[in-house]
C-alpha cells in the first residue's frame, strides 16, 4: 500500500538529505518526494510517497520523529485529503497532428502552454492517473520529453496540531493515532 506522508521540517541545510537516507537505510523506496515552502517562515513541507504497509508506515513515522530538523510528521494516507500532480510534456506536433492534440488537451482539462514547429509542451494537473491516462493517448503523436513533480498533498479540513499552536517538537497530533500495542517496537 502507498503511504503519503506530509513532513514539516526546519528549512536548512542537509535536511533532504537526511531524509532521504533515512528512507534508504531502512530499505524503502521512495516514490515521490517535493519539497516546498510553508505558510510559516523556516519552515519547508516535504510531501512524501513510499510503498509499505501499515507497520512499515508507524516504524517510519517514528523514525521520522527521531531527526532533529523534523518538526511534525503526518500520515494523511487514510484522512480525507485532496492530491495532486503537475506534468509537462513534450509532444511531437506537426502541423495535420497539432489540431488532434489541442483537442486531446482539451478533455484532459490541460493546457497547452508552448508552441514549436514541431511539438507543443502541455501542462497538466490533477490527480496521479489523470495524468497517466493523458501520456497514454499522446503516446501516439510521440512523447519526447516529460517531467512531473510527483505527489502534493494535502488534509482537508481544519489544521490540527499545526507548528506556532503550542504543539512541541516531535508531539503527534492524530485524530486517529493507533492504539497501543506492546508487541510493536518502533526502535531503530
């Protein structure tokens, strides 16, 4: 199962790399990793993507924690919550194909936001599979080029346990925090 952690951290040096070896030497993969700045100044957001099970994601939650630059860490997998993904891609566009992928833009809600001689760059948003399901129909004009940001993500609703709340360092705020079980170690 995927797991979409929402990770404050202290904006400073090392802090992505930290992270990241965190994540290696515990032998997961990381599917999607952004980065950004918050609401609040010095304070950065990393929206992470890991495929493990539930056991898997406390262990890293706890491990998480254990980082200094770390300032709160939420597994919002389970939460309502509304994700997204930005895509641009390059595709070939002659001039008797350009016509067939602005309509194809046009269905997908994307949006064409260059235009060559030979190919446009398209710019599209919204969740994971909508953008899988647009690379799939311009394959056939010939994808040269694509990037995407990978997952952002965010809970609906009010912010709990938020930094600047009287929330401490390292306090999980959960609505759903799982009850105690003493056969679970969340040791290194």
């Amino acid at each position: 199962m995927r797991h979409t952690f929402a990770v404050h951290v202290e904006d400073t040096p090392g802090v992505l790399n930290r992270v990241a070896s965190l994540f290696r030497r515990r032998a997961f993969n990381i599917e999607s990793l952004t980065v950004g700045h918050t609401e609040t100044a010095g304070v950065s957001r990393m929206t992470i993507v890991a495929d493990t099970d539930d056991h898997g994601a406390l262990r890293l939650e706890a491990n998480l924690y254990k980082l200094v630059n770390v300032l709160r860490v939420d597994d919002i997998t389970v939460r309502p919550s509304v994700q997204r993904d930005l895509a641009m891609i390059k595709v070939a566009a002659t001039p008797e194909t350009r016509t067939h992928v602005m309509q194809l833009v046009d269905v997908f809600r994307a949006r064409v936001i260059d235009v060559a001689p030979d190919s446009v760059i398209i710019e599209a948003t919204g969740p994971e599979d909508k953008i899988d399901g647009l690379v799939e129909v311009l394959r056939q004009y010939g994808v040269i080029e694509m990037v995407r940001t990978g997952c952002v993500a965010m809970a609906r609703g009010p912010k709990i346990g938020g930094l600047g709340d009287g929330v401490e360092r390292g306090t999980q705020v959960a609505d759903d925090a799982p009850a105690d079980d003493s056969n679970v170690s969340y040791s290194v």
